[in-house]
C-alpha cells in the first residue's frame, strides 16, 4: 500500500510498506449527520454488493423441509475467502448478506437449523477477514418461494391456517412465476399472510423476531457486522388498501389473470370468480384484454378462516415492528452500536419513517431504499436513447411527455431525479441505496453504460450503495441468478466479473476531511473536498495518473494503483469553500499514460 505525502507542492512517495491485517482495515462506522464517519472523524463512502441472489433458495429442493439446507449459499467455506477477495480488490467495502427466514427455520418453529448458524458465522467472519463490513439482510421476496418468491417456511402458512398445495388452484399465487413474479404481491397468499404478520395473528411476528434472535446471536462478537435490514422490501398486505375491489396499477404489476382483493377472498374460499385478464401494452405498462373464470375445486382453508383486522395503520404496525428487531438484535449480538438500515416499503415516505424512528436510534440509522429502472427490469429492455421515468407515471402521472427522457444525457438526468426521489437529502442520516442493478439480459441493452449512469448518478448524490447482486453460480441465461430468470448478477461463471468499467471505479473510501464533490470530468475523475489534515484512503482500480491541487499549485504527476494512502496538510484553513470556492483539495485520478 503506497502512501504519498504532499510536501511544498510535490507529492513524496513513502516507501512501500505492507498492508495492514485485515481487521485492522475495517473502520469503526459511526453516524455523524448524512455521512459515516471512523474513529478519526476520517468521512467513510460505503459501497459494495448484495451476496447472493441465490441465497434465496435451498441448494437442493427436497420434497421434505426435514432435508432443506442452506448450508453452501452464498458458497461454500473453501471458497468464501477467494471471493470475498475479489470483492475487495473490486473496490467493495460492504456487503448486504441476503438471509432468508427458511434457512434459519425450515423444520417447524422454533427448530432452528444451528448448522447453517454455524455456516452462517463462519461467512461472516470470513468476510471481515477480507476486510468487508456485513449488513444482514433478512430477504423476502412474496413472503415465500412457497408462494412464488423467497423468505418464510412452509409451516408459516399452515400456522395461517393455509394450505399451500391449494394456492395455484385457488388463484392465490403463482407457485413457479418465472419473471411474472411481481404479480403475487396483488394476489390473496401474500396479501393474506402480510395482513396476518403485521396485526400480529397466527404468532408470525413473534417468530420471525425469534428467528432474527438466533441469526444475530450466531455472529455476536463479530465486529465486521454493522447493520441489520430487519425485511427486504417489505409489503403492507391489505393495510392501508383504499378499495378491495381494486389494486393501484400503478404499484402492483397486473399481468395475466389479476383477482381484485374480494375477488381473492371468494376464491379462497372456493367460489369461483370471473376476474380480468392482464396483457402489456403501450403507453401504459398493461391492460385488460378480457375476462377468465377460475373454479376452485375447494377452498385453501385447513379448518375456520381467520378475521383479518384491516383497521390498523400501517406505517405504525411497521415502525413499531422495526424497533422491536432492532432491540432484539442488539440484545442477540451484545452491541448497542449495531445500525438500522431502514429500508421502507416502495414508494412510502422513508423520511418520514426515519423522523419516527430517530428518538430511539439517535445516530444509529440509515436509510437504505431501494432503486431499479422497472421498466427495463420487468420488460427486458433497455437503451439510453429514450428512458422513462417510471416513478413518476407510478405514481399516477399521465403527463407521459414530461417524464420521457432521450439520449444519455438525458437518462443522467432521468435517473438521478429518481435518486433523488428515493433518497430525498433532507433526511438528515446516510444513505445507502440497498439495491439497485442492471438485467443483464435486456435488449439490446449495455449492462457497462447503465451501470455506468446508474453509480454516477448515486455519486452525483452522496449517495452509497450495495449492488444487486453477486452470484457465483450465475451462468447467464434463462437461469441467470437460479431465481426467476433473474440475471443481474456481476459476476457469472463462478469468478468471471461482468461490465467492471461501470462498478469498479476510483473513490475516497476515507477522507482526512470532507467531500464536497466528486464524479468523471470527461476522462478524469475528480474529488474535491475540504481536508482538516491526515490520511485519506483512496480506491484506484487500475494503473492511473494522479495529480493533486491546493489553491491553483498542481502536484507532480504519480502513477498509482490500488489502494492509495494520501497525506495531506489542511485544505481547508478555516475557509468555507463551499461559499466562495476557497482552498480545497482537488484530487485528479487521469488516464495512465
């Protein structure tokens, strides 16, 4: 690890010494306003990747959840070390480890699997050896895969009283959704078991906050564990839903055969429903192009139907919720310090989730939204030269001109408004975009220019990240990701990563100071910022020139790589550049030549 001092203009090259152990690379992350600070007050920029898309599902698919193991996802423990190296040297400090309630808890409630909480432990560990921080990420996609998705067990369901062998039959989910996955999050088996978890029915929340117990108390004493995502992407079920005899379309994506709230509960019970039939269309996403009529044989129910109370209000079921899995898990790992990523349902106020939570978690939150163009990942197809914002016309908005965007420029433009829409800046905590990614699949599609717009634009925000996703197994393809055709894995092919020049790029992982700027000026890329004095740590992905610049006086030109130690005297000297463009640093990182 180079390090280079700035003396009277010059950049002085230290001599090489070698690189700290690997805990001793790992920051203490503390909350200091909108940014991460170190035990130095030295400003952190967290990016990384979600490991792994496949941790959805078991390694092998038994007929009996006494055989299901998850033991092996991410990967193996021989092959842990390699890539989380290669993460590393990919410029990634985070990880958002995906965990799934069925790994955890497969057998019945309260028979946990302590053989993948061992596994589990020795990922983590592994990972912090490499020199990666750990957010866990408790993953659900649909509440199951039972139910076409990934997260709960199967014995979640008949606890609801619910027979899964019933759901297809019954138009309550589809059971192999391939990518019409989205759709169940408008159909009766999701809705009915969120409505259930979150008024705290048939024991779910209590088991699930069981469950989260045991996972943080399998890596207690593990320093490189620093957040928890209490639910990926968590679903209202039927709180909050304005009418039952219709889902907003603009939310819910309607393809195929598309039951209404009542008509679900009819089916359910076994009465046949005429429902309307979903094909896509243009310029709205979908529309009816008829009617089916689906006959159950009988009804889903294994004995009396519950009472499902829809009187409840949502955002305080769910704010309570996330304190009692914070508490639990701090309590479960013995640390105060461990961090909420607060990752809100989509298209909710996370500012507003975050101002309730704050009293509680005083420098202990960030919000972690997630972010993906839908369009181009439901439809499979992308281009720079028209992008749509799809936020927007979600929302309602037909004023279809105003949010069509041409050219690159424009989807700059267009994707970081979105940015700005889903991480809005007055926050007043960091912000770690949880997921956001590119189908690699789409046509005719550049998965390196959308990444490339994607993480500029977060930059162009302040924002970090952890990218959807790292999957070793991933082989491209209609198998993609092993989930749902997905393909948005940055890696295939076991070591082989893809569209690097889009996600592995330079950047201040610490700074002596404060960053006000940085991004590409055509080929350079630039970080300005106010430096009080001492060390900062810079990411240089390849060989590259880099020139440093106080008050106009440029440094001498070195060529760097790696990781790069810079120290620098104070930039700043009491002057607020942000004000008049006083004294600053200006980091150039150019083209090698």
């Amino acid at each position: 690890m180079p390090t280079l001092r700035w003396e009277d203009g010059e950049l002085i090259t230290e001599p090489q010494r070698p690189p700290p152990k690997p805990l001793d690379r790992l920051p203490r992350i503390h909350v200091k306003g909108n940014i991460f600070v170190d035990d130095h007050d030295r400003e952190i920029t967290l990016r990384g990747v979600n490991v792994s898309g496949a941790c959805k599902l078991p390694i092998s698919n038994p007929s009996s959840p006494d055989d299901i193991t998850f033991v092996g996802r991410p990967f193996t423990l021989d092959a842990a070390y390699a890539h989380w190296a290669r993460l590393h040297d990919a410029g990634c400090r985070l990880v958002r480890l995906v965990v799934v309630w069925e790994a955890v808890e497969h057998e019945g409630r309260g028979v946990y699997d302590r053989s993948f909480l061992s596994y589990l432990r020795s990922v983590v560990e592994s990972a912090g050896n490499a020199g990666l921080l750990v957010v866990i990420d408790i993953h659900q996609d649909c509440w199951s895969r039972y139910s076409g998705g990934s997260g709960a067990p199967a014995w979640t369901f008949h606890q609801a009283g619910i027979d899964i062998t019933r759901l297809e039959d019954c138009g309550a989910a589809l059971t192999n959704p391939a990518d019409l996955w989205p759709t169940n999050y408008a159909k009766f088996a999701v809705n009915a078991m969120f409505t259930l978890f979150w008024t705290g029915e048939a024991g779910l929340m209590d088991a699930y906050l069981g469950m989260v117990g045991e996972v943080f108390g399998a890596v207690a004493g593990l320093e490189n564990v620093v957040g928890f995502d209490a639910m990926n992407e968590p679903h209202p079920g039927w709180l909050g839903l304005q009418d039952m005899n219709k889902y907003d379309e603009g939310l819910y994506l309607h393809l195929g055969d598309m039951p209404s709230a009542n008509q679900a509960i009819g089916l359910a019970r076994g009465i046949p429903q005429t429902v309307p039939h979903y094909k896509r269309s243009w310029p709205w996403p979908t529309r009816i192009v008829g009617r089916t009529t689906i006959t159950p044989e009988r009804s889903l129910w294994l004995g009396d139907e519950p009472v499902f109370d829809l009187d409840r209000d949502f955002e305080d079921v769910y704010v309570a919720f996330l304190q009692r899995a914070i508490d639990r898990a701090r309590e479960a790992v013995g640390r105060r310090s461990l961090l909420l990523f607060v990752e809100p349902v989509p298209h909710s106020n996370v500012a507003h989730i975050v101002a309730r939570l704050r009293p509680a978690n005083q420098d202990l939150l960030v919000a972690a939204p997630h972010w993906y163009d839908l369009k181009a990942l439901f439809e499979k197809r992308w281009s720079p030269t028209v992008t749509f914002d799809v936020g927007a016309l979600g929302k309602g908005s037909r004023k279809l001109w105003k949010h069509v965007y041409f050219g690159q420029a424009g989807c700059r433009r267009n994707y970081a408004k979105q940015y700005d829409r889903t991480a809005p800046a007055f926050m007043g905590v960091p912000v770690v975009i949880g997921e956001t990614g590119v189908p690699f699949d789409a046509e005719p599609g550049d998965p390196t220019l959308m990444l490339d717009i994607m993480t500029s634009a977060m930059e162009s925000r302040k924002l970090g990240w952890t990218l959807w996703n790292y999957t070793p197994e991933n082989t491209g393809g209609a198998d993609g990701d092993l989930w749902n055709r997905e393909d948005l894995s940055l890696v295939t092919h076991g070591d082989k990563l893809r569209a690097t020049d889009g996600w592995i790029k330079p950047y201040m992982i610490r700074c002596a100071g404060r960053i006000l700027r940085s991004g590409n000026q055509g080929k350079h890329y630039v970080v300005r910022f106010d430096g009080v004095g001492g060390v900062s740590e810079m990411f240089v992905p390849s060989r590259r020139t880099l020139v440093i610049k106080l008050e106009g006086r440029s440094s001498t030109a070195v060529a760097v790589e790696g990781i790069v130690e810079i120290d620098l005297p104070p930039g700043l000297l009491d002057h607020d550049c942000t004000r008049c463009g006083g004294f600053y640093w200006l980091l150039s990182v150019l083209p090698f030549s």
